[in-house]
C-alpha cells in the first residue's frame, strides 16, 4: 500500500477562515486529479476524513472541505441543524463557501487543475451537486451520496458540463421519489450528463457504518455501501483518468 501524505491547510472568505484536509499520495511523478471531498452535517469531523484518506489510496489528491468555518463541529451522532440550517437556507452563501474551497484545491502544487471530481455525503451530497450546478473551470465529475437532490432556488441555466452520479437509496424518508423526480427533470433541463443508481431497501446515510436510527430514516447498508463505493470508482476511472 503506498504511503500518504496527510496536511491542514485553510482558505478565506468573507473574512472568515476555512479548514482544508489534504490527502494525497507520498511519491507522486506527476500532477495528479483532485476529488473535494464535501462533509455531512456534521462538519469537518473524522468519519469525512477518513472518507479522505479512502479516496486519496485510489491516486487522487483528496481533500476534505470545511463550510462551516474553523473549528465549528457537530456531532457525529448528534442533531446538527443548527450548523446546517442557516447554509439550507441561503445556498448563495453555501455555493461562495463551496467554490473558495474548490479554488484552494486547484491551487494546490500538486494537482492538475484540469481534472476536478467532488464526492459529498448527505448534505455534503446536495454541495457538490450545488458545486456542478455552479459550473467551475475543471469540474469533470461528482458523486452524491444520499444527498438531497433539490435546488433550493437556485436559478442557473448555463448547461451543466460535469458528470453527475446520484447514489440514492429508494426508502429514504428524508429525500422522497418525488425529489428525484423533480431533479432529474432539473438535469435534463440543464442538459447534464447524469445517471442514477437506486438501492432497495436502503434508507439515509446507508454508507455510514455507525448509522443505527431506522426509526429516523438512518441505517447503514453493507451492500449498497459497497456497490455505491465501486460504482464511484468506476465513474472517476471515467471521467478523470
């Protein structure tokens, strides 16, 4: 296994200062394709970083973005509707934060600014979709796992230039059929590049081992974590290799 190279860095904006957690592999010849690599509500705690160091062993620079700003975390386990609410409801704010983060990954020496790929989880999820309907320089591709699929008022019309896959369990209470249904006549409308897979019987945060809370809609599920983890394998050996 080839060893990695793990740094903090941060970003600014609006005077305010984001983390960054940077994953990439230790011996690299060339510049490499980067993956953002977007937090649930929880915020930059250790379930998305080692998400992160996952990532970075397939031979990308992976890098865990903050949104919420330094040193402001949830809990892993806990109710965090309080750091994510205020993000919901002015995705204007939430897009500003998402492309300072994507602009300090591009930045980064030993990235190819050409080959950008994000994957997110649950709110993450809806931020990378968020980031491709923004339409940066670069972006190739990104992956929503159990994510919320609806725009939030969002009024872009510019046609969305990267692949989008959507990994979404069909008993999520959280995000209904009718939310896919409406994001995929979204994407059509935008002309993207997008595919779904299903999983039956999953339901929210289905790729998280400690999720154990079905009678909220939170239950992890071996099988559709692992096909969901191929299947983003896959896709990025698409669209970024």
């Amino acid at each position: 296994m080839n060893p990695l190279s793990i740094n903090a860095s941060t970003y600014e904006l609006d005077e305010m200062v984001f983390d960054l957690h940077i994953v990439q592999p230790e011996i690299a010849t060339q510049a490499l394709p980067a993956i953002l690599v977007a937090h649930a509500w929880d915020g930059l705690n250790t379930p998305i970083k080692e998400i992160t160091q996952r990532v970075a062993r397939l031979g990308y620079v992976a890098a865990a973005v903050d949104v919420y700003g330094q040193g402001i975390r949830g809990e892993p386990t806990g109710d965090n509707s309080h750091l994510m609410n205020p993000l919901l409801e002015n995705r204007g704010v939430l897009r500003d934060r998402l492309q300072a983060s994507y602009s300090a990954i591009r930045a980064i020496e030993t990235v190819d600014a050409s080959r950008m790929g994000a994957i997110g989880y649950c709110f993450g999820g809806l931020c990378v979709l968020d980031l491709a309907r923004s339409v940066p320089d670069g972006l190739k591709g990104v992956v929503s796992f159990h994510g919320a699929l609806t725009s939030g008022g969002l009024t872009d019309t510019k046609p969305i230039e990267a692949s989008i896959l959507i990994e979404h369990g069909w008993d999520d209470p959280i995000v209904p059929p009718s939310d896919y249904l409406s994001f995929a006549s979204e994407m059509d409308e935008r002309m993207a590049d997008w595919q779904a897979h299903i999983h039956g019987g999953a339901v929210h945060a289905f790729t998280f081992e400690g999720a154990t809370m079905p009678a909220h809609g939170l239950q992890y599920h071996e099988a559709a974590a692992r096909r969901s983890w191929k299947s983003m394998i896959d896709f990025f050996d698409e669209v970024l290799r």
